[in-house]
C-alpha cells in the first residue's frame, strides 16, 4: 500500500488493521479507552450472565452501531419475561406477562454492560491504582485483564476481561475491599461484526393488546444557581456532576438531585420536601437498603426525605447520608 492510499484512510479503520501483537503493548489506561470505545462503536450479539448474591440472571444483548445512531436489544432468558430496546435517546421496557410496554428517556451518560468502562481513566489515578492483569479465555476468546484497586475504602474496585482483537469487554467483576465478588458480568457466548438486521432489533412480541406508560416529556431540568443543601463530608475525590430537578410521576414537588462522582463510582443525592398534608404518611427510604451491589440510606432532615444512593460500599454511604444538610447550616447561618 503505497503512503499516498494510505493517508486516506480514516484513524479508526488504520487501528482495525493492527494485530494483536502490536496492541499487546498498551498501558492499562489504552485497554480501558479501547473498551469505553468498543462498547458503543462495534456490532455484537451474544448472551451474558449477570450474578450477584445468591441470583442469577441470563440475557441475551444484540448492538448495532453506525456513524448515524446506535440501537440495542435485551432480551431476558430467565425470570420473567422482557424485552428492552434502547435508542441514543429512547428505552422501551416489554413486559409480556403484563401486557404493558413502559417507555422513558435515555440519559446520555446512561452505563450498562458490556459498557462499563471509564471514559476517562487517565482522572482515576488519584483514588484508583490501575494495572495491567494476566490474559485468558473469556467466551472462547483471547482476553486482557486489567485490575482497578481502589486506594481507600471508600470505593469499590474492578476486574475487566477486555477481548484482544476488538476491545469489547468480555468479562467484569465488581469486587469489595476485601477482595470478594460482589456482582459480576460475563459473556458465555458472543459474535463480534458482521452486520445486524432490523428485524433482529425488534421485540418478539410487538402486536397490539399492550398498555403503553410513557414518562413525561422534560422531566429533568439542570436546576439554575446553588442548591440549598450540600454535602458536608465528602471522601476525598469525589466532586458534584450533575444538579437536576426532576418531575416524578407520583410527585407533587421537584425532587433536587445532585450526582457525585470520582469519575468511576457514582453516589446519587435526593433532597424532596414532604408536603405537610402527607408528611405523617410519607413514605420514603428509612435507614439502611441493599440490593445487589447497591446500597442506599435515607433519613428525614427537617421538612425534607433525603435518599442517598450508590454502587459504593456501606461506609461512603453512611459518611454521605449523615452529612447532607440544608447550604445555609453548613455555612454556619451566614
């Protein structure tokens, strides 16, 4: 190939080219961009187990990516039945069994596997030491692992398994200081290119006879100057994101959200005043909640229910909980 055809081709189509062998050489940083890349960029279908605790769940994922738009089908092989289509912009949940089809805006910053990888990884380093691990076989594929140890107990760490030829990651473990697993991804089977079909995209059963529940347009908008609460106590890098109000369907009032993250784990905030007529029977989260890798605390500040939510451990979410405070209090009245 002379340098004159060669110039022509695109960045993305030169880095298709390189073998294996010459990818080998990438830092732990480079994997972890290949698999943030990867998940979005490539075609796929495969089935993956998801396991957590005692459960275990199997799905089947197709993806299909173009320089226009990217379109996704879940499909759940066990438990109840559904089926989930996902857009740039746009998730339908297919529920079966209940004849009803439930239908929400997608978040732009929107995470699940096989994309779980930082977009950023060179911002981790701070709070998280990242390295290269050992490779394997994951789906009947080549695979690199890289390890992310957290520095303090504040966070979980990761172990990926990213495929050799392609950067999609094959295999995730989310793991606790101790170094238990606390949930974990793994394709068992996957084709990765090739071409998918629109039929492949759709729901098996999308007839007639379904209720539809959409979620109201423009529920979420950037909330405008400071909040009037704030975290008092926050572990060391972690930062706010995002500061939202959010309309809830079984809401009278806005709910103030505000999202912190360490550019890896993300702790979620709501701050919602109790409307006084309802205050006695309220019902929000009261303490301690886990499901999964997910722990939650929620506490009544004055006239206001405060929910803390995250994939973090017990400890960064108590230090949170037990530190949002009205922005006025904290700042001593002033």
């Amino acid at each position: 190939m002379t340098s004159s055809r060669l110039s022509k081709l695109s960045l993305p189509f030169v880095l298709v080219l390189l073998s294996p062998a010459v990818l080998a050489a990438d830092t732990a940083h480079d994997w972890l961009v290949r698999m943030n890349r990867a998940a979005g960029a490539l075609n796929y279908d495969g089935v993956f187990v998801y396991q957590h605790a005692d459960q275990l769940q199997s799905m089947r994922i197709i993806h299909r990516a173009d320089i226009h738009s990217r379109r996704e089908r879940l499909v759940a092989l066990s438990g109840v039945g559904r089926e989930v289509i996902r857009t740039d912009s746009e998730v339908r949940c297919y529920l079966p069994d209940e004849n009803a089809v439930l239908v929400e805006h997608r978040k732009a910053d929107a995470k699940g596997f096989p994309n779980l990888a930082p977009r950023s990884p060179g911002e981790l380093d701070e709070n998280y030491d990242i390295r290269l691990g050992k490779s394997g076989r994951v789906a009947n594929r080549k695979a690199q692992s890289v390890i992310i140890r957290p520095r303090d107990a504040y966070r979980y760490g990761y172990h990926l398994w990213a495929d050799i030829d392609t950067g999609l990651l094959l295999k995730a473990y989310l793991i606790d200081h101790q170094g238990s697993i606390l949930e974990q991804f793994m394709f068992t089977q996957v084709s990765i290119g090739g071409k998918i079909a629109d039929s492949d995209l759709e729901p098996l059963n999308k007839g007639g006879g379904y209720v539809w529940y959409r979620e109201p347009a423009a529920t979420d908008t950037p909330a405008q100057g400071a909040s009037g609460w704030t975290v008092a106590k926050l572990p060391k890098g972690f930062s706010l994101s995002t500061h939202m109000l959010r309309k809830l369907a079984n809401r009278e009032l806005p709910v103030e959200q505000m999202v912190y993250s360490d550019g890896l784990a993300v702790i979620s905030v709501f701050v919602e005043q109790i409307d006084a007529g309802i205050a006695g029977r309220a019902k929000g989260v009261s303490g301690f909640t886990a499901k999964g890798a997910v722990n939650a605390y929620g506490s009544r500040v004055g006239t206001h229910q405060v929910t803390v939510v995250g994939e973090v451990p017990v400890m960064t979410i108590r230090l949170i909980g037990g530190s949002v405070v009205p922005a006025r209090a904290a700042s001593g009245g002033n």
